[in-house]
C-alpha cells in the first residue's frame, strides 16, 4: 500500500491507518446527493443520523495526514452539525485591520484584537471554499459567545446586507399618508 498511487477502500478497513490525501464521498448514514437534496432535508436528517455512522464520518475525517477532500454535501453536513472549520490565530502586527473574509460583510477585523479566528480553506470535490480571516459579527453568526472573546464590541458591527433593497419612493410614501 505505501508504493500505491491510490487505495480504494472503506472506512472500516481505513481504521489505524493514514494517508497523505483521503477522498471522501456521499456514502455516510444515506446521505443524498446534494442536487437532489434541500437545505431543509438535511437539516431534518442530521437528528436520525445514527452515533455509529458520526463515527465513520469521525475516522474517515482523522485518516488524512495533509489533506481532505469531500463533497459539497458531507460539508453542508458537517457545518449544520456545528463545525465551521475556524481556527484562531495571532493577529498579524503591520498595515491596518484586514478586510472580513465573507462577501459581501461590510465589517474589518477590530485593531488590537487578541486573537482572530480565520476560515479554512476547504477542499472540496466541486471546487474549493474561500478561507480568511472573519470580523467578529461573522464569528458571532457561526459560534456565538465566543466572539466576545475577540472584542467587546460585537453587536454594534454592521450586518451584511441581504439581497437588493427596494426604493421607497418619497411620493408614494405621501400619497398613503
């Protein structure tokens, strides 16, 4: 197996072992092919999955060395059952605070931070999802209270706008009053 270019084989005989890459793919607790399925299916399935098959997913997440690869669907997965794939880090000392990460979030990282948390780069089978460094309103939608930890001034931080605003127009306003 160490002079393999690839190892086909199933989570069960994976136990104990590890490689440089492991390629996950759909075959955990039936999950669906994403194209097939609904944010909210999923949502709903996460309680019927079984201890067992978290397990599974468990050991086949740890065989990696270097990297993981899976699909869009056992990442959907994954983050509803409450990993974001965040570490914390340093914050780097030099040009200012950086920009957040997510798009379209207006916020910067706050100055003189103690930490900062900071979005993985994910690897995925359909492509790869972004990584960098999150403000802490973007923190405080994933995780919650740990956000305080950043800074105390979380909730004051501007929310990321929603879609197209519509625009009032002032005549109308006055003609229904």
């Amino acid at each position: 197996m160490r002079n393999a270019d690839f190892t086909l084989g199933t989570v069960h005989k994976a136990k104990g072992l590890e490689f440089d890459t492991v390629i996950m793919t759909d075959d955990f607790a039936n999950v669906q092919n994403s194209r097939h399925s609904s944010q909210h299916s999923l949502e709903s399935m996460i309680h019927k999955i079984p201890a067992d098959e978290w397990n599974l997913v468990y050991v086949a997440v740890t065989r990696a060395r270097r990297s993981l690869v899976f699909t869009n669907t056992i990442l959907r997965l994954l983050t509803m059952a409450g990993e974001y794939f965040l570490k914390s880090e340093m914050p780097v000392a030099g040009s200012g605070p950086p920009p957040c990460s997510v798009s379209d979030c207006p916020n910067c990282l706050t100055p003189g931070s103690a930490f900062i948390m900071s979005k993985k780069k994910i690897y995925c089978t359909e492509g790869v999802t972004f990584s960098g460094p999150l403000c802490e309103r973007c923190v405080w939608a994933r995780v919650g209270p740990v956000a305080f930890l950043m800074t105390d001034d979380v909730l004051s931080m501007a929310e990321i706008p929603r879609g197209p605003q519509p625009a009032i127009n002032d005549r109308w306003i006055m003609v229904l009053l």
